[in-house]
C-alpha cells in the first residue's frame, strides 16, 4: 500500500450495499482511500467496519445540498491534490409498462439515474482536474450503466432510458474532457448476484398492474429477471473490472460485464430489432393471439 498522503482517492456513489458495496470495499483493499456515498447512518457504520481505507460520506445524489457537502468534505480532505476516480453507482430500477407507471416514478429514475449522476460529476470536475492548479494525475469517472443502456427491455423502460442517458452523457464527457485529459467510462454489467434481488423480489410484486393487459407477462418477466439476478456475476467482479478501467494505461470506452454474452449481450445487439422484439414477446407472454 502506499503512504497515506500518496494514496490515491475515489468517490464512490450509492455505496450502501450490492455491486456500490463490493467496488468501495475492492478497491479499498486495493489500495484506495475510498469515500463512499450512503443514505443511512446503517450503512455508513457497516462500510466503515468493511476497512480502514473507507470513510462514508452522506450524499443523496438528488440534493444540490448533500452534493456540496460531500465536495466541501472532499476539498479539504485532498488538501490542493486531485480526487483519482468518480464512480457513479447510485440508482433505482422500478418494473411496470410504460402506459400505465406512474410519470412521478417515471421521474425519480432520471432524478437518481441520471441528473443525480450528472450533478454528481459537474460537481466533482474541479477536483478530478479541471480546476489545474491541483497537484497529481488527472482523475477517471466511471459511470455504472448496464446491459440496458443498449438493449432495451419491455417493463424497465424507465430505468433503460435512463441508462442510455448516462451512456450518451459518457461518450460527449469523455469527448469534451480530453481537453483536460480527464477520461469518462462506461461500465454496463448484466445481471449481478447481490441482495438487491431478495428486495426486489417484494418490492415487484406490484399489485397496480396486476388486472391489467399486462399482468401476466408483468409477471413471468419479474421471474425471469429475479431468477437471472440470483444465477448472475458475483459483484466482485464488477468491481475487479471498475479498479481496471480506474488504473488501466489505456482503459477501454465502456465495459460489459454480461453473464452468457452471446445470448445477453452479442446477438441482441447483431439481430435486428423487429427479431429482438419476436423474441422477447415470446420469452415474456406478450406475442398476441
């Protein structure tokens, strides 16, 4: 490990358990002096306890409040050095079709997903670097999107049009930022094995649509997904693939983390669209009769 004053610093975003959990713990062994974003003063003690190289920090990504707070803390903590990673991990996914969620819900995925991810970055710019009177390399962001960003699937539109948002926000960040030699990645796991899947197993259990045209194929989609969440990648794994696009001497672009790449990741990006919309209408009881 290196000395303390020469560690290098990341913050870490929605932290408090899951895939944000595992990417502030793997790189606090790493090496890292970790910040890592929660809600709850829980969560906070349970990272804390995780190592000593990770100090939680409060932030709620919707509050332009909690976000200056968090950069006041990363200020002064820094002391005139650059901040070395942003990791943009906070988020919410809610199931139900599009026609019939509610636009509130609709809303609070961008709020989180997207503008809560944007604030976030805006904020943290000057310390990454952008502000070049700070000493030590220039800082990475690392934004967490998923197989949704680029593969759309029906009952998650909400939050897969927040991830091609964040998607797109990367490549015109990374494109704008070369000017600093600041660079923008994008990591899009598939499904990950994480206690988010016991919770959503209640949570999606969403009496609203169950008399609708929907609620079967509302259903046996929830399975299908719920059931490739407990069977997908460890978390671990996509926080050993966060530290690489943090170090690495010529990171890729964007990541894809994906459990059977060919069939989740592969061939629905190759087929065209009209084959991908067949076969999910199959997959998911939605092909009419």
């Amino acid at each position: 490990m290196q000395n303390q004053s020469e560690e290098p610093t990341v913050l870490v975003t929605g932290a408090s358990s899951g895939i944000g959990f595992s990417i502030a713990e793997g790189l606090a062994g790493a090496g890292w002096k970790v910040f890592a974003g929660v809600r709850g003063d829980d969560d906070a003690r349970k990272l804390q306890a995780a190592h000593e190289n990770i100090r939680a920090v409060r932030l709620d990504v919707t509050s332009n409040d909690s976000i200056t707070s968090v950069e006041a803390i990363l200020r002064e903590a820094l002391s005139g050095r650059t901040l070395n990673g942003l990791v943009n991990n906070a988020g919410i996914a809610k199931m139900g079709p599009l026609a019939l969620q509610p636009m509130d819900e609709i809303r609070a995925h961008f709020e989180v997903n997207a503008f809560g991810l944007m604030a976030v970055t805006k904020a943290m710019l000057p310390l990454l670097g952008t502000d070049e009177t700070r000493t030590g390399p220039k800082g990475r962001i690392v934004n967490i999107t998923s197989v949704g960003g680029e593969v759309s699937a029906p009952f998650l539109g909400a939050y897969c049009a927040t991830k091609h948002a964040v998607e797109s926000f990367t490549d015109s960040l990374r494109r704008e930022l070369v000017i600093y030699d600041i660079d923008a990645i994008a990591v899009g796991p598939g499904s990950v094995k994480t206690p988010i899947w016991g919770k959503a197993e209640d949570a999606n259990k969403d009496s609203r649509y169950e008399s609708s045209r929907w609620g079967l194929a509302l259903s046996i989609f929830a399975d299908v997904m719920l059931q490739g969440g407990k069977d997908g990648l460890p978390p671990e794994k996509v926080a050993e693939i966060v530290e690489t696009a943090l170090t690495a001497k010529k990171p890729k672009a964007r990541y894809a983390p994906v459990p059977d790449k060919l069939t989740n990741w592969i061939l629905p990006r190759l087929l065209p669209k009209r084959v991908v919309d067949g076969f999910m209408a199959k997959r998911y009881g939605l092909k009419m009769k």
